[in-house]
C-alpha cells in the first residue's frame, strides 16, 4: 500500500459543508473551469499560474480558450455573487494556508514518443511541498502514467510529511466542462486516508449531496479509471469506424447499423458515430501514453489493441482526403476545397489533433486551394498552422469551391441549406465527414453526396 493513512475521526455534519481553502494549480482548460467551480460551491480559492495574462483575463470573467458557460461562471465568482469566492497569484507561495491544493497542469505527449510528460506534474507537488504550510492536502487532477502517484507519495513523506496526497481525476469534456465538473457522474477519490476522503468529500459536499456517487480507490486505481475511460470511449469510436470500413467494402449502412446495434441496453447509442474520428487534447495523447506505461510495466500485450484503435482513427482521415481527391477529378492540382470545421468537435475552439486541420493540410500538402472555416476556432488553427487560408465567413469558405468537406458538426453547418450552397459553389460536390447532412436534400440541390461508411447513401 502506498497511500499515507490517518485515523483521524470522521467528520461532524456541521463539518461536512464547511467552507475550504481551495488551491489550484494550472489554470489551463482542466485547472480555469475547476478553479471557477469550487468557488461556485461555496470555497475560498486561490488560482495559481505563471502566465499572468492569462490571470488578467480569468479575473475580467473572459476564458483563454471557448468553453459555454464559463465567462459567465467567472464573472459571477470573481463579483462576489457566488457563496464562495476566488483570488488569483503568480506567486507559489500563496497558497501556503490553504487546506486543500489541487494540481491540474499539463501532461502532453512526449515529442518522438509515445509517452506523456509528467515534468509538470513533478514541479508542481515539489514547489507545494516547499510552500503549503498544512496539515494540508495535495490533490492530483493530471491524467498521468499509473504509478505516478505513488512516487510522489513518497517525495512528500520525505520532504514534507505535513502534506497527504489523493488522486482525483476528472473526466470533463470540452464544451460540457462546467457542468461536468458541478455535477460530474462520478468522484473518483484515489486514496486510503480517513482524512483525505474526508476533506475531499467535503469540498465536493454539494454534488454530493445532490447524489453524485463517490468511489474510493487506491492510486493506481484511480490513475487508471482515467485512461481505462478514455481508452474505451475511442475503442469505442474506432469499432464503429472499423464497421465503416466494412461497410464501404460490402455495400452497408454504417449510421443504420449504429443505430441498430444501438438499441441493445449492453451497447448503447452514444459514442457510435462514424465519422472522421477522434481528436483533441486528450484520447489521442491518453491512449498512446497507456500504451506506453503498459509497456514499461511489462503489460503491453493487454494493451496492443489500441494501437489498432489509433490506426482505424487516422485511417479516416485518409479516407477523407482520398474521397475529396477523387471528387476533385483524381487530382487536388488547381481545385478550391472549402472545409466547414477546424475545432476537433463542435463547442470548443480547441484544434489540438484535429481530425479537420490533419484532413485540410493533407489537401493543401497534395496542391489544393484549401479554405478552413469554423465559428471558434480559427484563430487557435492559424496560430498552429498557417499554411491554410482562413476565413470566419462560410460564404466565403463556400465561395468557388469545388468540394465541400464537412469534418466538424457545428449546428450551423449541418444546417446549411444546400440550394443556397448551391449558388455559391463551383462544384456540387459534398463530402460529410460527421455523417450529419441529410444527403437526400442535397442530392436534391443537385449535389454529389458521399459519407463515410454509407457507400449508398
Ligand atoms: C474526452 C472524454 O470524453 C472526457 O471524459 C475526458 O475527460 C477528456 O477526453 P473531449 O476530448 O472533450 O473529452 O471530447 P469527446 O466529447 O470525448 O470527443 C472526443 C472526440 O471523439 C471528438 O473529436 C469527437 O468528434 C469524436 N467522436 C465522439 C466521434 O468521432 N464519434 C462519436 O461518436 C463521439
């Protein structure tokens, strides 16, 4: 066993709803939104980061990246509306009084590797360990390689036995990310402590009362609930995609059959859309690191499988650009493609391994004209990716060109109406990459309509 243990009584009632002084550290995605909660549940917080522009902007209420809900959560915390009420610092040392500090930095892919970087997470408990006061609690939200907790269990029994250590994922989506982390479907608390749990279960004491389930766990445990979830959740995109393959082979319906096997309770509807794929900031990097912690730990045959789940995935993309290509007459030389999406999903102006920006600079690469438009994300994709042009008209986008791709299911694009496309466009070719248009409207508007997985559609 590696988690610390305390014998320390259960809390009282009164106890139980307290107020705490909530510390977090990294103010990114995961770090802004949860920092904006606990004071929303009624906590005294103290958001931590270096980048102090990033605090200016979370202390006016504006969010550094799109995420529904949140600058108005900001701005209700930061006025003092909230029962609880949030500070932020550059400063480590601010955080010395708190009760409980929650670390949400970083841990992006290893460049060359599949393995996550976990330099972050390591600076950060060492920074606390010098700075927090305690008794105190250090809580890891960072999906990280199991076995990570426990190490830094042990750095903090030597270097400062007043702190105790829990892992506590989380599992926001982007988009979604408030209300996941106000009423999430679960706590995940990973420790062995009496008194850890106890002051987790009073920081998260209002979804808990309001019926969250709670499941204790051991670190290793905790750390793994976090990829074994996202593992499944892209195991679960990438069978359907492999069902796509089949079904542009032998003539099937893969939205039908979705649907279809959907219906089964076991099954399950959601997570069955065919499509380009998955991206983002975190399945991609999260199965290759699993993979690779496997691997270290001598499991990495319990785990192959996900490289397959990773191949599927990026096949889509492929297939994508080779069905545009052929739409273009067999070659991208000299064509305009207009691509309705840049964000890896709608809601968020998140481009982190798009499947839409791979798809639009794979045809750029191959000689196309390409066109990139989104409503969120167009600043974050020019940053990363200049080579393609960019516009936030999708008139504009649409204007000339002579195939329409649409990789991202923003409402807006898949409620376009395909005559006026029609009118704008130098090709009536369309191609749905999120298996979203209604192909009989736009075969209607005189269009060439293909999807992934619906060879017949
Ligand atoms: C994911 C997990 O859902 C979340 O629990 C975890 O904490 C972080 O990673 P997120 O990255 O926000 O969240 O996106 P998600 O909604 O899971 O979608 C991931 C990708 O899968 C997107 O690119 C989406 O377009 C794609 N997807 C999703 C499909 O291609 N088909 C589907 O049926 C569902």
């Amino acid at each position: 066993m590696t988690a610390t243990t305390d014998a320390s009584p259960a809390p009282t009632d009164a106890a139980a709803t307290a107020a705490q002084r909530v510390g977090v550290v990294g103010l990114g995605y995961l770090g802004a939104v949860h920092a904006a909660c606990m004071a929303e549940l009624g906590h005294h917080v103290v958001g931590y980061d270096i980048d102090q522009a990033k605090l200016d902007a979370l202390k006016e209420g504006r969010a550094p990246f799109f995420e529904p809900g949140l600058p108005e959560l900001l701005t209700r915390v930061c006025s003092g509306e909230a029962d609880g009420e949030i500070t932020f610092t550059t400063e480590v040392g601010d955080l010395k009084a708190c009760d409980v500090v929650f670390v949400c930095v970083g841990t992006p892919q290893r460049k060359g590797e599949l393995a996550a970087d976990t330099t972050y997470v390591q600076r950060a408990f060492e920074a606390l360990a010098d700075v927090v006061k305690g008794p105190a609690l250090l809580v890891g939200k960072s999906t990280v390689p199991v076995g990570t907790a426990a190490r830094l269990a042990d750095v903090l029994a030597e270097r400062a036995p007043h702190l105790e250590l829990a892992w506590n994922p989380e599992f926001l989506r982007e988009g979604h990310a408030v209300t996941d982390t106000l009423s999430p479907d679960r706590f995940v608390l990973g420790t062995t402590s009496p008194r850890a749990e106890a002051l987790l279960r009073r920081v998260y004491a209002r979804p808990i009362a309001a019926g969250t389930p709670v499941l204790i766990a051991d670190y290793a445990t905790a750390e793994l609930v976090k990829v074994a979830a996202n593992a499944f959740l892209a195991t679960k995109i990438s069978f359907i995609n492999a069902m796509a393959e089949v079904c542009e082979a032998a003539g099937g319906d893969v939205k039908v059959l979705a649907d279809a096997i959907g219906h089964d309770d076991r099954i399950g509807r959601k997570f069955l859309n065919a499509g380009v794929g998955f991206g983002g900031g975190c399945l991609p990097k999260d199965i290759r690191a699993f993979m690779a912690r496997a691997g270290e730990l001598g499991a990495d045959q319990a785990l192959t499988f996900l490289r397959e789940v990773d191949g599927i995935n990026m096949r889509r993309r492929a297939k994508v650009v080779d069905l545009a290509r052929e739409a273009c007459g067999g070659s991208f030389i000299g064509r305009k493609v207009a691509v309705l999406g840049a964000a890896f999903k709608p809601h968020s102006d998140d481009v982190r391994d798009s499947p839409a920006i791979s798809i639009a600079a794979q045809a750029r690469l191959q000689g196309a004209d390409v066109v990139v438009t989104d409503p969120e994300a167009v600043a974050n994709a020019q940053r990363l990716w200049g080579d393609l042009t960019y516009t936030t008209s999708t008139e504009e986008a649409l204007s000339g060109a002579d195939v329409v791709l649409l990789l991202t299911e923003w409402p807006q694009y898949v409620g376009l109406d395909p005559a006026h496309v029609a009118t704008l466009v130098r090709g009536t070719q369309v191609i749905d990459g999120r298996n979203v248009l209604d192909a009989a409207a736009w075969r209607a508007a005189g269009f060439t309509y293909r999807a992934l997985g619906r060879p017949n559609a």
